[in-house]
C-alpha cells in the first residue's frame, strides 16, 4: 500500500501523483488534504502517511508539502520512518539503493510534474543495495547499532 499527504503547498502534486499511481492500478491510501485549503498544516497528514507505512514493513509513503523540507522533517521524527527528500530520479534511485527509503518527499513547489512523476516510479520500483556497507550504515544513521 502507498500512502499520500500534503498540505496546500503539495496538494496540486500528491493529486497527480495520486492518479498516475491509481492509474497503474497500485493500491493507494490517501490520507489528505482531500481538498484545497491554504490554512492547512503539513504536520496533519504526516502522522496518518507515517502510521500507515508502520503498518507493513512493504507499505511506502509520499508526503508533499512546498519545499518538501517540512514533511521531511516531521516524519522522521518517528522511529522506523527514512524519508528522503527528492528532487531528481537519481535522488530518488539512491534514497532506495542506499538509504531504504520508505518515504519519498517531494516540493510542489520545486520539482517539475513529470520529473516527480519519474521519481515516484523509480522511488517504487528500486530495491535496497543488498551490499553490507549500505545496510551497516542505514543501522548506524538510525541508531539501530
Ligand atoms: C506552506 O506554505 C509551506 O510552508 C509548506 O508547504 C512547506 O513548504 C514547509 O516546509
């Protein structure tokens, strides 16, 4: 399962991101903003998108918000949460190859529609590096070790 957020700054992108992944026939969670509010916080959607990619260790999240820096900073807060700012399909190939991403954040604001498009097939596509050094260092960066 794939879950989405974003706040007003992301909103016009997670919904294109939405139907392009439904349109794939992938199974996707929205967890809001359903609607256009410029008053709406970005930390309200990152605590569902979080929960739901907690629940199963396969499940992924997409969370957008202007910069992308916001939703990046409050979901990695939460213990088991890599989430990887985004802003090119390279980023977004190494954030799984090496970092096991399980969040891709991305800024509507910034990145042009089909390079996020691109990213977020690649994001759902790409497997982690089964070399030792890449897992010994995702430990470490996440106080496993
Ligand atoms: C909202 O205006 C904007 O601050 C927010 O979307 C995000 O960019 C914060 O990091």
């Amino acid at each position: 399962m794939i879950y989405l957020g974003s706040d007003h700054g992301g909103f016009a992108l997670k919904e294109t991101i939405r139907q392009h992944l439904e349109k794939q026939g992938l199974a996707v969670t929205d967890c809001g903003n359903t609607v256009y509010d410029d008053a709406d916080d970005f930390t309200s959607f990152v605590t569902p998108v979080v929960q739901g990619v907690l629940s199963q260790p396969d499940n992924r999240g997409i969370l957008v918000c202007g910069t992308g820096i916001g939703v990046s900073i409050a979901a990695n807060h939460h213990v088991g949460i890599r989430a990887a700012l985004v802003h090119s399909v390279d980023y977004a190939r190494l954030a799984r190859q090496h970092n096991n991403a399980n969040v891709l954040c991305l800024g509507g604001r910034f990145v042009e529609e089909h390079v996020a498009l691109a990213a977020v097939d690649t994001f759902l596509q790409t497997e982690m590096d089964t070399n030792p050094k890449y897992q010994r260092r995702m430990a470490l960066a996440c106080g496993e070790k």
